[in-house]
C-alpha cells in the first residue's frame, strides 16, 4: 500500500478549482434544466410497457411513423407526450419525407 501526503496548501487550492467547475458545469447546464424537465423521454422498455406492447410492435410503429423517435448512442428514445397521444387515439403528426 501506497501513502501519499499532499500538503494542506495544495489540496484547499484542488478543492477551490474543482468547486470553479462544478459552478461552471452548473452555470453552463442552468439553460436547458426547464427543457429537460418540461420534455420527458421513455427508453425502449418504458415505451413498451406504456403501451403493453412487444419491442418489435414498437420498432413496426417506429419504421411506419406511426410513433416518432430519437437516437441517441444506438439508444431509442420516445416522447411522454406522443406516447400518451397514440395512447388516446390520437397519432402525432407523421413527418413528411422529401
């Protein structure tokens, strides 16, 4: 086992710069919070669930625009509020291809 010492100095100095960025992470994030609470996504499963579906129903619905979706790292997500629309009935508005 390996003991390092660092003095009281160096490590208030440390402490200072890491609060500077996690105040300029916070600053920089403060923006798009509303957005992100306001817009609530469901992955695959959730949406699944939601709907009482299988994951390849919810693909075939995907492909044919009946729900939209957004990738994001090979990852599916679905909007809350198009879910809770289909769910009614109603089908959010299929977008045109050009």
């Amino acid at each position: 086992m390996e003991i390092t010492v660092l003095d009281i100095k160096i490590l208030k100095a440390l402490h200072r710069e890491v609060k500077k960025v996690s105040n300029l992470i916070a600053e920089m994030t403060a923006p798009y919070k509303a957005l992100q609470q306001a817009t609530k996504w469901l992955d695959q499963q959730e949406a699944c669930q939601l709907l009482n579906i299988s994951k390849r129903t919810l693909q075939t619905y995907r492909a044919k625009g009946i729900l939209g979706a957004t990738q994001i790292n090979r990852k599916t997500y679905f909007r809350l509020s198009e879910v809770e629309l289909f769910m009614q009935g109603e089908r959010p508005l299929k977008k045109q291809k050009k």
